[in-house]
C-alpha cells in the first residue's frame, strides 16, 4: 500500500522507517497520509507543465483552483498540477494562511491584495498574480471571519 507522510523532521526518520518496516511504500502521490497533529504541509508535491515532479513550497502558492478531476496549484512562478483533492488540501494546509472560498478554489491569505465587495454576499478578490477569484455565498461568513471583516 501506498501511502505519504507529513510529519515534523524531528520524527520524520523514525515514522519513515517503521512504515518501511511494517510493509507500507511511500509515495508523494498516495492518497493515503499519515498526518502528525498540528502539523502542516511546508511543501506539497506537484507537477510542472511537462510532467517532472517538483516539491512547491507552501508559502509559494497563491491559489489553488479545482477543475473537475484537475485541481491546479497557481504559484507566484507558475502552474501546476496535484494529485490531491481540495478537501484533502484544507486539511494538509494552515488554516491560519489558506482559506476554502469556494467548492472549487483555496486562496492564502497573504496573497490577497485586493477585496472588492458585490451584491448578493459576495466578494471579487485580486490575487498577487492579478487573477481574481470570487468568494461565492457559501463561503461569505467564514471569509469575513478570516480577514475580520
């Protein structure tokens, strides 16, 4: 069985080898994670355009942005593509830095750098890259809660 770790360094030799032990592969693209509580991802694997495995660190990415069964990671050099599902994301990320602001789109915090407000509860965000994004009705509450609106 396949599985990733996300464990602090500390533990990170010792969770490695008696996973290898107990019979279990690692894999940066498993859909099995071991999470050590209180511990979030500092890079996330990814794929570039022609398809080599990199390892995007986290405070390098702007948006995240789900497109059916993609789900694209914008960073401030670049696009692209993960294995991970956006539920599996929110719970690999820093809910302090990223936010869901809607069921296709998770956005960090520090790379807002503008709110515009709409009608019907909703909020247009510019982002760093200049993209804007919409935080849909769903997400409206928990978004103003976020940046103390």
């Amino acid at each position: 069985m396949k599985i990733r770790i996300a464990v602090s360094a500390e533990r990170e030799q010792a969770v490695t080898e008696a996973l290898l032990r107990a019979g279990f592969e690692l894999d940066d693209e498993a859909e099995l994670v071991v999470l050590e509580n209180d511990r979030f991802a500092s890079h996330l694997p990814v794929r570039d355009e022609a398809g080599n495995r990199l390892h995007l660190a986290v405070e390098d990415i702007v948006s995240i942005e789900s497109f059916g069964h993609s789900v694209v990671v914008h960073g401030v050099d670049g696009s692209y593509q993960t294995a991970d599902r956006l539920y599996q994301l929110c719970l690999l990320l820093d809910p302090k830095q990223f936010l869901r602001i809607s069921n296709s789109v998770i956005i960090q915090r520090r790379h807002v750098k503008k709110i515009l407000p709409t009608m019907s509860m909703k909020f247009v965000l510019v982002l760093a890259d200049g993209s804007k994004v919409d935080v849909t009705r769903s997400y409206y509450n928990s978004f103003k809660s976020f940046f103390g609106i």
